[in-house]
C-alpha cells in the first residue's frame, strides 16, 4: 500500500483505476512559485514538497512508508495559472486560454525512507475560441474553483478542448506512464498487482 499526499478526487479515480491499493493523506504546501523559477522546476518541486510533508506527517510505526505526492499546473505564455483565486479571476484565465494552445505539466513524486523521485509530463492542451458569455456560464457552475487553469478537462470544459497531445491523466492531475514507472523503480508492478 502506498500514501497519496492529496485529497484530489481526481487523483484517487486514477489510483483507482490502476488498481493501486492507497491511503489519503491531507498535506498544506506553500504553492508560491520562487521569483523567476520556471514553470517545470515549480511542478517538480512543489509535487516533491507535497510527498515530503505526506510522508513526515505519518506515524513513525508505519515502517515501510510509500508517500506519492503530485502537483499540476497551466502554463502559456510562460505565465503560471494555479487555482483561480475568485471568478473574477477564473474569468481572466479562461479568456487567456481562449483559442490558444497552452500546456499542462504534471509532476509526479514518490518518497520513501531512503529514496526520493521525481517524474514530470508536458502535454500541450488546444483550446477553441470561447465567448465571454460561455467562460461566464461555466464559471458560474463552480467546476473551475480547485481547478488548476480553470477548467477540468473531465468535466464539462472538455466541450472547450479541441485536441491534445500528451497525457489525458496527466492532464486530470496524476500522470499514470510516469506513476506507474515511478511505482516500480521501488518494486511495485502495477500490471502483476503487486499493490497491497
């Protein structure tokens, strides 16, 4: 069994979905970028951070502790796009997203108690143009809210999306190639079920 340091619904459907066997736990991380770090060392260090502080929170019991932790961010224009912080602000990402390409990067980090990896994955995501009165009607249905970007791409914004290349899970919030991969470096094969 491993730990995920998330409470992401997202994240667990894709745990689920590999069938991995796995515990929540709920971690706080400063998700502040450093001034002028670039958009890949942000995701890589902040997915880092997130299974640090998962695998330092658990019982010193737990022997064989496996903390994955993850993090997502948009990026275009070089400009980071986190969570929004309002609708206004929601709002403002999505009419930046509208008709562009933009990239989603997804880290994956898996922390044990002598081991520590770190996996990241690009994917390019295509918007078609969006009116205003549609970025506000989706706005308005609060799916964007913990969303990095504003929008979740197995949710109703998959009607914005014209195509991707990359990754659709890492686009969700957890990359499973680069989970899995990460997964048996410390000797757990998803495919032989070697999870509990």
């Amino acid at each position: 069994m491993i730990y995920l340091a998330s409470l992401s619904p997202r994240r667990c459907q894709l745990l689920d979905q590999i069938k991995v066997c796995y515990q929540q736990v709920e971690v706080f991380v400063d998700e502040t970028p450093y001034i002028q770090e670039n958009s890949e060392s942000y995701v890589k260090r902040v997915a880092l951070a997130k299974a640090q502080a998962g695998y330092s929170v658990l019982p010193l019991a737990h022997v064989e502790k496996i903390v994955l932790g993850a993090d997502t961010a948009v990026v275009h224009n070089k400009i980071i796009f986190g969570k929004p912080r309002d609708a206004d602000d929601a709002i403002n990402t999505l009419r930046q997203l509208s008709g562009q390409r933009h990239q989603v990067m997804t880290a994956v980090a898996l922390v044990t108690s002598t081991q520590q990896f770190v996996d990241l994955h690009i994917s390019q995501v295509y918007f078609r143009k969006l009116t205003i009165a549609e970025i506000e009607t989706y706005v308005a249905t609060q799916e964007p809210f913990d969303k990095a970007g504003s929008y979740a791409i197995q949710g109703m914004a998959s009607v914005f999306i014209e195509r991707i290349e990359g990754s659709y899970s890492g686009i969700m919030g957890l990359p499973l190639y680069e989970t899995s991969n990460l997964l048996q470096q410390i000797g757990i094969n998803v495919i032989k079920g070697n999870t509990a």
